[in-house]
C-alpha cells in the first residue's frame, strides 16, 4: 500500500480559470485605463522608448521599492520558504529571507554606481558592449537570458502547480494562460504600467499575509495561539524528527541542514539579484538621488515576505499533518508534492478551508503576475537594444524601439509557456530551478559588479573569470555531487521520510545534482573562482577606466529617439517662447537627463548603502549564531 496520498482540490476547475483568466484580464483591464489616463493627463507616454523601457528614469524610491518587493516576490519566495518552514524548521524561511535580502540592500551599492558611471543606459548589457566589446557582450546575453530562463521557470512550474493542487486545472493550460493577461498591459504600458501593478499587488500581498498570520495564531481552531503551535511543534519533532536539528526540533536555529540551505539561498539570491536584468530596470527608472533609499527600504521590507510567509504556513503545514483536514491525511506530503511547494497549500487549507484555497491562489497568481512581468520588460530591452539596435539595425528610432519590444514581449510570453511545458515534461520541479539557479549563474555576479565598480577590471579578466569560473563550478556541481553522495550513501527525501527514497545512493543525476549540498559545492566555487580570477587576470595588467564611454550612452539616447521624441522637444522650445507658464509646470525629462550628475552626492549615497548592506549582514550573522 502506498504511504502517501494524492493532494486533494478544495476548488473546482472553474475557480482556477476564474482566476487566470478572469482577474488576469481584469487587471489587465485597469492597467489599460490607467495606463490611457497616463498617456492623456501626464507628459508620460508609453509610445516613447524612453518612457516603455525606462519609466523616463523618474520613478520615486517609494514606488521603485514597491517594484522591487513586487518583483522579487516570486511564486518560490511563497512556496519554496514555506517548504524550508515545513522541511528544516523556522531556520529555513529566515535563511530564505537572508539569503535575498541582503542581496537587495547591496544592489543599491551598484546602483548607485550604475547612476554614477552609466545614467544613460538601458540594460547593464549595453555597459558591458560599451566597456568591453563585442565577445563580453555576447557571453553576458546568455547569462541573462540563462537567468530570465530559469527565473520564468520558477514563476510558472511553481505558480501552475499550486493551481493545479488546489483546483485541479490543467496544468499545461496554467504554464500558458497564466503569461497571456500580463504581456497585455505590459505591452500597452511599459515599465511604468508594471510599477503601477507591483504597488497594486504589494497590497494584497501584505494583506492576504496579514490574513494568514492572525488566522494561524489568533482565531484558528486547529492552533489558535503561539503556545499551541510550539505543543504541535514540539510533538511533530517527536514523532518524524529533523535530521541535524539539535534534539530533532523544528523551531530552533541549530540546524545542520538550514545552514547548508541558508548557504544555497545565499547563492541562489546573489545569482537572482545581479544577473537579472529587471533589477538594473529599476535602478535605471529610478530617481538618482533615490535609488539607494529604494533598494534598502525593499530588502527590508522584502525580508517579512518570506520569513513571515514561509513561518506561518509552513510551520502550520507541519504541526497540522496529523489532522484529518490535512489534503494528504493520513499520510505526510510525498518528497515530491514537498519539492513542488505544496506545503503553503496544505496549511492553507486547514486553517481556513475553501477561503484559504482562494487567498493563497490569489497571492501565488499575484506573484507570479507581478514577477513575470518585470521579466517581460527585462527581456524586451535586453532584445530591442542589446540585440536588434546592437547587431541589426544601429540607427533605430524611438519607435522602431517600442514596436520591437512589443513582438519581444508576445514571442517571450508564448516561450514561457512552452518552457514550463518542456521543464513539466522532464520532471523538473520548483525545488530543482530554485537551486540551480545559483549554480549556473554565480560565475556571472562578480564579473557584473566589477563592470560598473572597478576602473582596473580588463577584458581578459571579465572574460576569463566568468567563463573559467563556470567551468570550475560545473566540475564543482558533479565531484560534489558524486563524493557527497557516494558509494553506500543513502539520501532519503528531506532526511524526514526514509520509505520515500527519491534519491539514488551514488548516482549522479538530477534530484542529486538539485540538493543543497550540490549547490553548495557548485555555487560558492564558481562564485569565488570567478572573483579570484577576474582579479587576479586585471591585475596583471590593470586598466584605468575612467568611465567616460559608459557616462557617454546618454548621448545615443538623444539620436535613437529622434523619430518620435524630437517634435516633442522642439514643441517645447516652440511653447517655452509663447508660455512661460506651461514651461514651468512642464518637468523636462531632456533636462533630468542632459544635467550633470551630482557625483559628491552620489558618491556620499553609494558609502551609505556600503554601511547599510554591511550592517544588515552583520546582524543577520549574530541573529543566527
């Protein structure tokens, strides 16, 4: 007989495509409107390159901090924490919120600099051509295309599982409706329509959690208070105990294991952060003076995210799987329904039956909407201006811009779905992406820092660090993979369910390969190679970059939006001389732009951030001895 059961919908089929699709397009519909007035009432137009790829480089530390939540929200920040919650105790979300916090605070010493040294660009890719050439331009556009890749990934197999577990919607049909009603209003919209919706959504977001904390801890029958989650806790250790938990138990920090997953996410996190593109979006929409602001104020704010989230639900999940609510009962979640992050699904099921089944599909569709679409947005401007006005046509216009971006976005939305159709088919799972992702990228995260940080980093040093660096972290990925577990070593699923065996002893293939210690081996050596490396080949022959060419990207910005921005400046020049009035209430976007930068000021915001991030990282070491 078999020792686990299929995940029971509480939702009928019709509530899973009421969702996708209903408020898919009924959020799409108010960012149409919205995005209408905007264009109408505002000097703001989405028919402007500028304005759809950069939001006129204008938008404030509140709303960009909004973005940066919204958008470093994936479905795997609600799913995958709630499973570290559920697998290695409350050890795991607060390592799932360090490992993507920290990160973001220390984004804003780059963005900074990107303010500094490079205010005219639009991706970090154009940096990199700009500084470096042609042969680190084209290896860079894979690593983001790499971490769009498995970033959508994560969005749609993790998003359309959830759907599937609790409606029992077919799950080929989520990987492509979900994409649909979000390439709508960022298409007709831009960059600015996705802040707009990321505000949007961070309320609900916050609001749904709200909801399941007090549900858990206050009014629920099943737990009710903090003392009866530590009872159930406390019998949970007893009876299925965590392995290299001191005394097996799930609400202390002295975890073997969510150290070594604290490790990964760390990884994983750096690689997430540095190598998307939609993070450079937002520092480049950004005011200057308020970048900094944002990216700090979204780590903080980010980090409830996971760790309340993850806490609550997957701690519930575990303290409840004896209940007879419980969707898997009698029995715990498979290793497999685990790694596809239906731990938040089943908690919410018990604590609030069919209401929790709706709010957290909506929070997880919320998510994976509010995350796609900054990818959307990252992918048509790595291929608008990185590919088509890079290598095919250089003296595009404005328009020839947007029209571009606008087949990127539809041609992308279609792939994602194909995409977490073929990952579906062979198997591949939201835990899976979740690691991966830092062991393929780590290699890149260094070499980007030091293209917009360090004036003696050289070409050979770039090239040579994240090239050798991933080679080296390939290699990593399978002698780890093979040593840890080898010959007469049994890994069973989560070390909590020894009849589950998922694992093969000694074998390397992909759940292996997809274990934190994997990632582990993998992540930190490609990370540090690559940073020893690309040091150590600049210095043997430094550059002195002065940054010049970089700061000089602002210059093209003039010529390629000369079809459809240049009546617009010489307008007006025309109403400056017959209005002195509109002239002052009309903000130039020319002028924010041409001015210079005030680099004292930004220099003082980038040694801010520096103290901040440093400061961050210190107390989340001392909390977690």
């Amino acid at each position: 007989m078999s020792q686990f059961a299929e995940f029971k919908p509480l939702l009928n089929q019709s509530v899973g495509y009421g969702v996708v699709v209903g408020v898919g397009f009924f959020f799409a519909l108010i960012m149409l409107c919205l995005t209408a007035v905007q264009s109408n009432f505002s000097r703001f137009t989405p028919r402007s390159s500028e304005e759809f790829t950069s939001a006129s480089r204008s938008v404030k530390p509140g709303l960009v901090c909004c973005g940066i939540v919204s958008a470093w929200t994936w479905s795997a920040t609600l799913l995958q924490s709630s499973t570290a919650a559920y697998t290695f105790g409350v050890s795991g979300p607060w390592w799932y919120g360090a490992g993507g916090s920290i990160q973001v605070a220390m984004f804003g010493m780059v963005a900074a600099k990107v303010k500094m040294n490079a205010n005219g660009a639009h991706t970090f890719l154009e940096i990199v051509k700009v500084r470096f050439g042609t042969t680190a331009h084209i290896v860079f556009i894979f690593y983001a295309f790499v971490c769009v890749l498995v970033v959508c990934g994560s969005l749609l197999v993790g998003g359309a599982a959830t759907v599937n577990a609790l409606t029992g919607m077919n799950i080929i049909a989520a990987y492509f409706l979900l994409p649909i009603g979000i390439a709508v209003y960022v298409v007709f919209g831009g960059l600015r329509a996705t802040f707009i919706c990321d505000w949007t959504h961070t309320i609900i977001l916050f609001t749904i959690i709200y909801i399941f904390v007090f549900r858990a801890y206050g009014t629920s029958a099943e737990i009710g208070s903090v003392s009866k989650m530590y009872e159930l806790l406390a019998q949970a250790a007893i009876d299925v105990p965590v392995s290299g938990n001191e005394n097996g138990s799930y609400v202390t920090m002295k975890s073997n294991q969510g150290l070594v997953f604290g490790a990964s996410a760390l990884l994983s996190g750096f690689a997430g952060v540095f190598c998307d593109q939609g993070y450079w979006q937002r520092a480049i929409a950004s005011h200057p003076r308020g970048t900094t602001k944002a990216y700090m104020l979204g780590g903080l704010s980010w980090f409830a995210v996971p760790w309340a989230f993850g806490s609550c639900l997957g701690l519930s999940a575990r303290a409840l799987q004896s209940n007879p609510l419980f969707p898997t009962y009698p029995f715990p979640l498979s290793a497999q329904q685990t790694s596809a992050g239906l731990a938040a699904p089943a908690a919410a099921a018990v604590l609030m039956g069919k209401g929790g089944a709706v709010a957290l599909l909506l929070v997880v569709f919320m998510a994976v909407t509010s995350a796609a679409s900054a990818e959307l947005i990252a992918v048509s401007s790595i291929v608008s201006y990185d590919i088509y006005r890079t290598y095919w046509r250089p003296q595009a216009t404005g328009a020839e811009i947007v029209r571009v971006s606008h087949y990127a976005i539809c041609a992308w939305a279609i792939w994602m779905g194909c995409w977490a159709t073929i990952l579906y088919k062979v198997n591949i799972d939201l835990g899976w992406l979740y690691y991966v992702q830092g062991i393929v990228l780590s290699p890149a995260v260094i070499p980007i820092i030091l293209t917009v940080w360090w004036p003696k980093l050289t070409r050979a040093g770039l090239l040579c660090g994240s090239i050798i660096g991933a080679i080296l972290g390939m290699l990593a990925w399978m002698i780890g993979c093979w040593k840890i577990f080898g010959k007469f070593f049994f890994r069973f699923c989560f070390a909590n369910q020894p009849n589950d065996k998922l694992y093969i002893a000694g074998a390397i293939n992909i759940p292996n390969l997809a274990l934190p210690e994997s990632a582990v081996c993998s992540g930190l050596t490609g990370l540090l190679c690559s940073g020893l490396i690309t040091a150590f080949v600049s210095l043997l022959k430094p550059d002195n970059y002065d940054f010049e060419g970089t700061r000089a990207i602002a210059m093209l910005d003039g010529s390629e939006n000369h079809d459809s921005e240049s009546d617009a400046v010489s307008g007006e020049k025309r109403e400056k001389s017959s209005s002195d009035f509109e002239e002052e209430l009309r903000p130039t976007e020319a002028a924010n732009e041409d001015a210079p930068i005030d680099h004292d000021t930004l220099l003082r915001v980038f040694k801010r951030a520096a103290w901040y991030s440093s400061a961050m990282s210190a107390i989340v070491v001392l909390i977690s001895e």
